[in-house]
C-alpha cells in the first residue's frame, strides 16, 4: 500500500471524527508511515518531524501520537527499554499485530498472522468474556544473534585449541 493511499484514508479517517490533517498532524503522520517498521517512540518520531518541520513542538508531536492512538490509526507499545514506542495500525487489521522481540540486540519483529483466534473463542467461552483486541511479544533470541553465538563459539573452540601446549 502506498504512503499516499494511507495517508488518504488516515485524512478521511480523521474528518469522520471530527479532527483536520493540519501540516504538523501531516508531517508526524508521515514520519510514523515512512518509519513504520521501526517502532519508535515520541521522542524520536519528534526528532524525525524536526527534521521536516522545525516549528513544531514536542507537546504537538506528543498530542498528535495521543489522537492518533485514541483513533486506532496507531497503538501503543512498551517493550523492554521502558518507553512507549508507536506502531502504525494495518489498514483492515481486526486485531494489534504480535511481535518477536530478540533479547540479545533489541530487534523487534512483526508477526502480521493472527495466531489467537482459537485462544480468543476459548476465553470467551469459559470466561464469558468478550475479547476486543489482544496484543503478544515473544522474548527470544533472533536468527542473527543465534547465528552470531554459534561463529562466536567456533571462535572460541579454535582459540582454545592454538593455545594449549
């Protein structure tokens, strides 16, 4: 999907609720559906739209991400580092995306496929509880750290055998 064809439907999405794209809406807008897959958080989308818009505040950043939130266009993610980092929603998306996220490096996976439906039925069923929405983050380690350890190992093992006697 194009970043105009988002950026449209995030414009009509925001008319329908009452709210206008002004330039400093638009140029954080654009920063989150440019950087989309980098989860970041306030600060660092503030430092993006800097970049663009010199005039614009961080409290407007932070009341843009705030709105945009309470729409549904992004949600709101914690993961290890203790700050709020923001992920743009997927256009049709019945539920918030999983992520994987590598405890060695910090890397943050997408999983786009919803693994819970069963488990959703499930509580509503024994529960009597009627499921909204559900987020997951798999703490592990990543193919690249994983990879890294075992050549680390290899290393090591060589090393190790040159310097005995």
């Amino acid at each position: 999907m194009s970043t105009g064809t988002t950026l449209a439907n995030i414009r009509n999405l925001l008319h329908q609720s009452g709210f206008k794209l002004t330039p400093q809406r638009e140029a954080t807008v654009l920063v989150l559906l440019e950087n989309e897959k980098d989860h970041l958080s306030a600060e660092e989308i503030y430092m993006l739209v800097k970049k663009k818009s010199p005039e614009i505040g961080l409290a407007t950043v932070y009341r843009t991400l705030e709105m945009l939130t309470e729409l549904k266009v992004v949600d709101k993610v914690s993961f290890n580092d203790g700050l709020s980092r923001y992920d743009v929603r997927k256009e049709g998306a019945k539920h918030f995306h999983h992520h994987l996220l590598c405890l060695e490096c910090g890397s943050i996976e997408e999983v786009e496929d919803d693994l819970l439906g069963d488990v959703e039925l499930i509580v509503e069923k024994k529960y009597h509880f009627l499921v909204k929405d559900h987020r997951l983050t798999f703490h592990g380690i990543c193919s690249k750290c994983q990879l890294k350890k075992k050549e680390q190992a290899v290393l090591d093992k060589e090393a190790a055998a040159t310097t005995l006697p």
